[in-house]
C-alpha cells in the first residue's frame, strides 16, 4: 500500500448530446503527467486559467479500465490482504459519477469501478484455501438523504447513527 491514506482524483468526463447541441465549449483543459487541471473563465481571454493539482487526472480520452489499474487496483489489492478501502465518488448531478463507478458493457475498457472491483476480489479469493467473508456498501448521500443502493429497497431512507 502506498504511504498515503488519501488520495484525490479527477475525471473529465466528454460533454454530453445536450452540451454540444447547446454549443458549449470546453473550459477545462488538463496536464496528465502533472496531475494539474486548468479552468478558463469564459470570456476572460487576458486572464490565466486557474491551476489545480490533484495525485491523479484523467481527461475525456482516457478509459475506465486504465483509472481502474492505477488507482483501484492497489487499494482493492489491499483489501484482499485484509485492509479496509473506500472508494467515494463527489460531484455534481451529471458529472459523470455513476458512469465511473458502474460503467457501461460495451465498450469493456469502460466497465465501471464496481464490476472491476468485484471481478478483481473474487477473482483474489478463488485461489486461497480459505474461507473469506465479503462485505460491500453502495450509498448514495444526496440533498442529506442517505440511500442503500444495493438493498432490495432502494427508496428506503437510512439514518447516520454515530
């Protein structure tokens, strides 16, 4: 495991059929290499982008599969040697979370983080000798209402209980 317990990522995702039928233009441009996103301010020609850095960034042509493998992989590695991982996914309403975390089929170097975790953790555990319990949650926290996306009943409410 890597000596930080945090890392921030960010992900471009493409603009969407709504966003090109309007013109948009893109504002946001990225240094991969250097893990730096750079914003425009519409308009502002004279002014410089602002600069943000993160441990990780992934543009618009950029895969899941390939965010997946240097990102994911080691920490799910880490939980097949029994540590504890979290992978939490913030953003807007349409910024692209559900499609890096459950994917599509078609492509399959765009399958989500989910299935690729799952594949990866039973794929590790076949080949012990031994009996592994495996325990996985999927919440959605929206306008402070937590739901349970992998129970039967996904409308129910959940409370934080400390």
């Amino acid at each position: 495991m890597g000596s930080e317990a945090v890392r921030v990522v960010v992900r471009c995702r493409p603009m969407n059929d709504r966003e090109k039928a309007l013109s948009c233009k893109m504002v946001l441009s990225m240094d991969v290499h250097h893990c730096q996103c750079f914003i425009e301010k519409p308009g502002a020609t004279d002014e410089p982008p602002k600069q943000f850095t993160f441990d990780g960034t992934y543009f618009i042509d950029q895969t899941t599969e390939q965010m997946y493998n240097e990102i994911a992989y080691p920490l799910v590695e880490g939980v097949t040697e029994g540590y504890n991982g979290t992978i939490f996914a913030y953003g807007q309403t349409g910024s692209g979370k559900s499609f890096t975390m459950q994917g599509v089929s078609e492509p399959a170097t765009q399958k989500g983080v989910i299935p690729r975790a799952f594949e990866h953790i039973f794929e590790s555990i076949q080949v012990e000798n031994t009996k592994f319990l495996v325990r996985a949650s999927y919440l959605e926290i929206y306008n402070e209402e937590i739901r349970d996306l992998l129970g039967s009943d996904t409308k129910q409410r959940m409370e934080v209980r400390l």
